[in-house]
C-alpha cells in the first residue's frame, strides 16, 4: 500500500490543477482508476492507451491536443522516458506494475517499497477520493484484489455480491462481476465509440441505472454490452472445446472479431484452474495474447519462450500480456508447452 502521506500528495496534485488530462489502460482497472479521479475532479479529458500497455513520444501530441496543466498517468504499465521528457507540465504516474526508474515524474507504486505489493491502481485512487464505492470495488475485483473496503461494500450493495467470498466466485457469478464485464466491454471498439461509452460512464451516478437500465445512459451502456457479449459467448463456445491432457490450454481466433483476448483468458482459468491458459487473437501478422495462471509465476517462463523469436510480452506475475510474429507462433507455444510439463 502506498503510505497515507502519499495518498494526500496525489489528492493535493489533483485538487491543485484546472484541466488535467488522464491517460488510462484499457481494461476496467484502468477506467475505473480514471473514473475515480475525473469523478472526483470533475475536470479535464481522458484518453485510454488501447495499442501497447505502454506510453511513449507517439502520444505527445495529445498534449498539444488538450493543453493541459497536469498528466496523470494511470495503470499504465511502462511510460517511457521520451514521453516524460517531452511533457512541459508535472506528470503522476500511479500503477502497480514493474517497477521502472525514470526521471522527472513523481512515480506512485506500492512495489517500490514491497515487490509483491500488487494492489489495483483503483483501489490507490479511491484511498486518494474515497468516493464511488460501486466503481472502487469493481476495479479492485477486475484485478482479482479483495480491498479492505469490501465489508462496507457488502452493507451498502449486498445484492450486488451475494455472499460470495472468493475474488473469482465474485468476478463470475454476481451482479458485480456483470459489471466488471460492462466495463470491459466498453473498452472494446473504436476509439470513438469507446471514448462516447467513458463519457457516458462518467456521468451514471448509481450500478442500478446500467443494471436495471433505469435511466437512458444506463440502458444505452447495458445494450451494448448485451451485443458485445452476444460475440464473446460465441468465442468462448469455441474456446471451452480447447482443453488439452496438458497443462497449457491455447486458444486463437481471428481478427474479424473484437479484441476478447484478456475476458476469455480470465474465464478460461476460472473453469480450468490447474492450467495455464494462452488465448491469442490474429491482428495483421502478430498474435497478440493474454496469458493466465493461478500458481506458475508466467513472465520467467514468457521471457525464455520469445528468446529468438519477434516479439514481446510482460505484466504481473500470474497475469501478462504479449505479442508475437504468426510465424514464430508455433515454436513459442512448443516452448511455453516444454516449460510448463
């Protein structure tokens, strides 16, 4: 955990700016950690890094864009120091990956103090606002976190987690989880469509309004998050017949779909907890993965399977991403395979 004294120096950034600008990863740890602050703000623009878990000098000229008088940086896993040389104004980075040196910014990671501290970047953003439980709470769960928040949650939204108790229990049979997968599926499209759905998302006051669709932003979000999931039942009728003797389960699947890469391996590992899940998504000439364990530490095993080969990959220690050339994917799934039986 960051130390109080951190938490005030983040809210003092915060409150002390006029038009912040967000940049925020695409996935619901990052919207909600964005929600959170903007939420609170009430101020400035929001941009999600949708490419690479990473921000560099390609995202300069957003700054020009918006003009903004401070940059938070949120749950984005590397940003790069030619980003950071570039920016003319101060920029909080907040996150739960690495960590990483660089200079000039004012770094906010609990894994400089303790390596396996891993808290969801969310849950640093509501102990810097402490508002917006629902969203707070769904972040932390997306990221498989139980906060030390949940039992206030539990007493205001009992009906939105049952009495489950695990993370995944929680993640995949409650109504909380069903929002998980709202904002997840948000996230996926074009950067048009996804920005209309954060800007919308900014303004629901309550769960319920997208659950029971009881106001017109409510039900616009829940609809389309119903015809998303339409496709994401499809891929994932698919994926569940991939279950090997072994302990690496690989999906793909082609491009003409959305990017489901990250859901389906989440899913994948709760019904098949004793492997190692792989599902990969075709996009041009890579294939571009999610990888998802509950006890083999993956990025040793993912940095000895691309020794060689085009590609690239990272994250937590049960949770990364990567990416790799079409045909160099064969060889990599043969290493992943030996290293894991």
């Amino acid at each position: 955990m960051l130390t109080q004294e951190q938490y005030q120096q983040i809210k003092e950034e915060l409150d002390n700016c006029k038009n912040p600008l967000y940049f925020f990863d695409d996935d619901p740890d990052g919207l909600s950690s964005f929600l959170l602050l903007y939420r609170y703000k009430r101020e400035g623009h929001g941009i999600v890094v949708k490419t690479h878990p990473k921000l560099d000098i390609r995202s300069v000229p957003r700054l020009e864009d918006y003009k903004p008088d401070k940059v938070f940086v949120l749950d984005v896993a590397n940003l790069e120091q030619d980003f950071i040389d570039n920016c003319p104004e101060t920029i909080i980075w907040i996150d739960h990956h690495g960590p990483y040196e660089r200079e000039d910014v004012k770094y906010f990671n609990p894994r400089l103090q303790k390596k396996d501290d891993n808290i969801p970047t969310t849950c640093m953003c509501y102990n810097v606002v402490k508002q917006d439980l629902w969203i707070a709470m769904l972040g932390c769960i997306a990221d498989y976190h139980l906060p030390d928040f949940i039992d206030k949650f539990k007493k205001e939204y009992p009906d939105l987690m049952n009495n489950k108790k695990s993370v995944a229990d929680i993640y995949f049979n409650t109504k909380l989880g069903e929002l998980i997968r709202v904002f997840s599926f948000s996230l996926k499209g074009k950067t048009n469509e996804v920005m209309k759905n954060v800007k919308i998302l900014t303004r629901i006051k309550s769960p319920y309004e997208i659950l029971n669709q009881e106001t017109p932003q409510g039900k616009f979000i829940f609809k389309r998050y119903q015809k998303m999931k339409k496709l994401y039942d499809e891929l994932m009728e698919e994926a569940v017949k991939s279950n090997p003797k072994d302990k690496l389960l690989v999906f793909t699947y082609d491009d003409n779909k959305m990017s489901f890469t990250s859901d389906l391996a989440n899913e994948l590992l709760y019904k098949h907890p004793d492997k190692i899940i792989l599902v990969g998504r075709k996009k041009d000439d890579d294939i571009r993965m999610s990888l998802r364990s509950t006890k083999t530490v993956i990025p040793q095993i993912l940095e000895k399977a691309l020794m060689g080969l085009e590609g690239y990959g990272g994250g937590h220690e049960l949770a990364c991403g990567a990416s790799i050339k079409q045909r160099d994917f064969k060889e990599f799934v043969e290493r992943m395979r030996e290293s894991v039986n």
